[in-house]
C-alpha cells in the first residue's frame, strides 16, 4: 500500500477481468485518442506485455501497459492514465516506476502528445528525454514527441 499526498494506493498486475475499468481511463484521459476495444483486449492478454493497475479502495483508478522487446533490449510504454480525480497524487509516477522495474531492459520508449505539458513534465522528471517527433502521428494531427529513459540495473 502507498501512501502519497493523503491517498492510499495498489499497484498490482492488471488482467483480462479489468477491461471495464481500463476503457474507462482511456475514454476519460485520452478522448481523442482512446484505444479501440480489441487493442485494449490484446494489451490485457498478450504475455509479453508489462500491465499494471493503480487501485484505491477497490476501484481502479490507473493504469500501465509496456511492451517488452528483450531483442533489442527495450521497452515500449503503450498507455499510462490516472482518472483525473486521481492525478497529480503520485500514481503515474507510482506506475512508471514499477513498470520500469518489471520491463528489466536498458531503454524505455514512449510517445506523447505534443501538448500534453502534464505528462510530458512526469516523463521529464523521470529521467526521459526526447529524441524525436512524429508529426502528424495522432488522429487530429497533433505531433508526437518521443521520449528515451536509460535505465540502470541494481547487480
């Protein structure tokens, strides 16, 4: 259980049974860009895919996905999303953390949309940092900025 900012949370493993919950998140977090349903049941069922969900009093309010890719030694951050009742009270950082830790590779990439100034300061906090765009990459047109963390590996 964390505790951050007065809110008591679970990062735990997230499976097929919490579709609900992460359609949910992403029609709230990302309204232009929300996953379809099929991509949704396949980031929950494929197995080599890093999923993890952020619960509080049983609901869950987060939630991670990554692909790891163990060929080239990196890690893809698919989705990360906090209900907004929920943000700003640790819990992506929570999530990026962990996740980070479960993909055990040196790279983790992730793409973000160009003004989301939010997620990009928790990335830039993280460690990450950019180094490309893609323009024109969501459905509007809106840029893409790619991100890179070099993680390092306790011996």
């Amino acid at each position: 259980m964390i505790n951050h900012n007065k809110v008591f949370f679970q990062i735990n493993s997230a499976s097929w049974k919490d579709l609900g919950p992460l359609r949910r998140i992403e029609k709230e977090c990302f309204p232009l860009d929300a996953w379809p349903l099929l991509d949704l049941i396949a980031i929950l069922t494929f197995n080599y895919i890093v999923r993890l969900k952020a619960v509080v009093a049983g609901e869950v309010v987060g939630f991670i996905a990554a692909e790891r890719k163990p060929q080239k030694n990196v890690g893809w951050i698919a989705t990360i999303g906090v209900l907004p009742k929920y943000q700003r009270k640790g819990i992506a950082s929570a999530l990026l953390e962990v996740c980070e830790a479960n993909l055990n590779v040196d790279y983790i990439r992730l793409c973000v949309r160009s003004g989301n100034k939010a997620a990009i300061r928790l990335y830039e906090d993280a460690g990450y940092r950019r180094i490309d765009i893609w323009p024109g990459y969501y459905q509007d047109g809106a840029n893409a900025y790619v991100y890179e963390k070099k993680c390092s590996h306790p011996l």
